[in-house]
C-alpha cells in the first residue's frame, strides 16, 4: 500500500462504502435535517509530544481537528465522544483531568455537548479518538465533490503558521518559554487551532461556496483531494497566498515562506470554491469573514498549477503524509 489515500480508495471500492471520502460522513437524520460526524486518532509521538504541549492544549487539539472537519461541511457542531487509552504511569498523573479540561474547554465555546467516550490502558503511548457530529440543513453539507471548472478557489485567515510553529518546537521553543510575541502566535496556531465554525455556517447559510475542505494536510495537498475529488484541476497565484504575518520572523526566503504556506499543514483554515458569477454578491454578503481568493478551478484533472513570478509550475502535493 502506498499511501494512506490508496487505502482509503481500496476499501471504498472494495466494499462500496460510498459515505467514505469527505471530511465528515453525512447522513439522513430527519426530514429537515443531515447529520455529519468525523472521528480522528491522535497518536503521542505521532501527532502530539508531550515535552512539546501541554495536556489542555493537546484535549484542545483533539477537539479541533474534529470540530474542523464538521465546519468544512458547511455544519454545526453539536455533540462529541472523546476516547483515550494511557499507559499507567501517565494515569497516575494529572494529564488525563488535564487534557479533558482543554477538550471541554474548546467544545463549551461552540456549544458542543461531549455526549459519552471510551477510557483504557495502553502499554506505552497516549491513544487519542476525537468524534465530533453536527448538524445542517437536509442536502446543504458543502461537500469536495461538486467544485465546477471555473470556480473561484478562496481560503479564509492565513496559511503556514501552523507548520512554523512546529518548526519553532522542532528547534527547542517551548509555550511557557517563549519570549517574543511573534514565537506565542505560531506555538498557538500549531498548539491551538482554532476550528473556522462560524465562517463555515455563514458559507452555508448564504448559499455561497460549491465545494470545501478544511486545511489539515497542507494546501497543496488539501487542494488536491478536492480536485480529485470534483475531477477538476486548479490554478493557484502564489503572489494571492496570504502568508501568516509572523512568518516574516522565522522564513529567510519568500520561496521558504511559500513553502510553509503551500506545503505545511494544521492551520485549520477553510478552502472552499465559490461560482464566478456570485464573485461580488458573495465578496460583499461576507465582507466580515477574513477570505482570500487565490486561484480558479481548472479543466486539467487532478493537476495544481502554480503561477509564480508570471512563470506556471506544477504543484506537487508535498502536505502531511502519515504513511
Ligand atoms: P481528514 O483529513 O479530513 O480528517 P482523512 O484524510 O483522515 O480526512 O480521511 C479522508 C476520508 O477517509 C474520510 O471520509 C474518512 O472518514 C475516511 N477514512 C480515513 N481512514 C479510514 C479508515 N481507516 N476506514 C474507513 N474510512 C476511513
Ligand atoms: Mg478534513
């Protein structure tokens, strides 16, 4: 197996399971109404360390990688089921309250309800399993499915933060530690996204957006599992991506900026695609939410196009691979 994608694709088509693909499941709840659910594994050493976050930020995390992948459905976020397995000698300790008040924390904010879980002993390492579901109108879910040749590619807040901060934390910084305003922000974006739920809602509520993903591999590989699939491409302006403001302190180069803005993941950002004809109504309906609009989707399948310095390259995606 080549990659974790290749799985996902085999056992869809093995055992037709249809509902698999998007960021959340949706299904019928009644007649006004779609439920949409998602579920994320959290792995110490993998996805978390623990010399690196403290146990709320990481229930904080958990909570927002999940609580991202319903507002990428255009839903709200109503109830969420929280497992961990630890091993004893974590069990004696203070992390599992810890974590929990950082999970709660987050899903308070949003008015989401934590509805049941599973607890366990693992022999070594910290297990996570986050599932959020939420709610939207019957047939209203912005899928990743249905972008057209020819929309308008947008992303909402900034993009790279996330991926510098583990850069900042790869090098030694440390929350408590850090001393410049500049390190906090980025330690926040990677320690603490903030899941986009109410831009989500607004994009529902005004009919704006034809397709969507939420930003947890990186854009480029984001935007190529919404090209795949829509079975569309895309071109994107490397001049429109709008590079988090404090990567001007960590990035020696605009090619090395770019590259955390294309290429790093976890900033829990929305991308979504917006019909070139409702361009200035949606532009004006959602003047408040921090958008930009950074490409168009093309005819040429599955390919991301690149325009740099008036030069076209081809974008590989390089996001965040777990095998
Ligand atoms: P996201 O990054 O949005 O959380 P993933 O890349 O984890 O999405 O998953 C993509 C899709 O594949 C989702 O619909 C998810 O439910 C499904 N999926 C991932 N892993 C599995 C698995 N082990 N079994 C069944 N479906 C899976
Ligand atoms: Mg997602």
């Amino acid at each position: 197996m080549k990659s974790e994608f290749e799985f996902i694709e085999t056992i869809r088509r093995r055992y037709s399971l249809l509902k698999i693909g998007d960021d959340c499941a949706v299904l019928p709840k009644d007649s006004k109404t779609d439920l949409v659910i998602s579920t994320d594994l959290l792995i110490e050493d993998i996805d978390f360390r623990l010399d690196w976050a403290k146990p709320n930020f990481i229930g904080h995390k958990a909570a927002a990688v999940s609580m991202s992948d319903v507002a990428a459905m255009g839903a709200k976020p109503v109830w969420a089921m929280l497992s961990i397995g630890v091993p004893h000698k974590i069990w004696k300790t203070d992390f599992v309250e810890k974590f929990y008040d950082g999970y709660f924390r987050l899903t308070k904010k949003f008015f989401v309800e934590i509805v049941g879980g599973d607890i366990s002993k693992t022999p070594d390492k910290i297990v996570i399993d986050s599932i959020v579901a939420g709610e939207v109108i019957r047939g209203k879910a912005i899928l990743r499915s249905t972008a057209r040749c020819g929309d308008l590619i947008y992303v909402t807040g900034s993009l790279g933060g996330a991926a510098a901060g583990l850069t900042l934390l790869e090098n030694g910084v440390r929350y408590d530690a850090a001393e410049k305003i500049w390190q906090r922000n980025l330690l926040l974006k990677q320690l603490s996204p903030l899941p986009q739920i109410y831009a989500a809602q607004y994009l529902t509520e005004k009919n704006a957006a034809t397709a969507m993903i939420d930003l947890s591999d990186g854009l480029s590989s984001d935007l190529a599992h919404l090209c795949r699939a829509s079975k569309v491409g895309a071109e994107i302006f490397a001049d429109k991506i709008p590079i988090h403001k404090n990567l001007r302190a960590i990035g020696k180069s605009l090619d090395e900026k770019l590259d955390y803005a294309l290429n790093g993941g976890e900033d829990f950002e929305l991308l979504f695609t917006v019909n070139p004809k409702k361009k200035f109504q949606f532009e004006n309906e959602l003047k408040n939410l921090n958008f930009s609009h950074i490409g168009e989707m093309t005819a040429n399948v599955e390919i991301i196009e690149l325009i740099l310095d008036e030069k076209r390259l081809i974008l590989e995606p390089k996001g965040f691979r777990h095998f």
